[in-house]
C-alpha cells in the first residue's frame, strides 16, 4: 500500500484499523483519502452513493465501506514502456 500523505510503500495487514498509522509519517490509514472510493471530483468526494458524509477526508472514520487502496509501489520498466510505444506504432502506421 502507498501512504496518501508522504507516498511511502506500507507493508500493512488487512483489515486496517481505525487507530493505524503510517510508520512513516504518522498519518491516518483508515481514513478517506486512502479508500478506493475517495475522488475529489465526485459528489461528497466518495463514489459510494450510500457512505455517510465525511468532512474530514484525512482522519480516521467509521466509514462501513472503507476498503484501503492498494496500489503496485513498483515502477512500470522503461523497456515495458518502449515495446508498449513500438507496438502502438505499428498498430497505427499509415
């Protein structure tokens, strides 16, 4: 898991609780802004239309449809990206 606050990788073990921490930086992990639901851009800032409101995205919560985001901390290789580039390219030539 990557920290929503410092974006240091976690090693963590679900569930999180209501009182966990980053090891890091001390910022809440059971909160808003490390759920899969959070979006800034969507009502309330949550796509789960049933969530209760929460003000405060980056504190912990009681929130009944938190499910942390887990995310690949590990960067995509450069020589991944080159051939996904080459076959567009050939998939496009004119």
């Amino acid at each position: 898991m990557i920290c929503w606050q410092c974006n240091r990788e976690i090693d963590v073990e679900l569930p999180i609780g209501r009182k966990d921490t980053c090891p890091f930086c001390g910022s809440d992990l059971r909160c808003c802004k490390q759920c899969i639901f959070y979006d800034p851009s969507a009502y309330n800032e949550c796509r789960e239309v049933s969530a209760e409101r929460i003000v405060d995205k980056e504190r912990a919560n009681f929130c009944d449809y938190f499910s942390p985001k887990v995310e690949d901390a590990k960067p995509i290789s450069s020589s991944r990206v080159e051939d996904a580039k080459k076959a567009l390219e050939r998939l496009f030539k004119k």
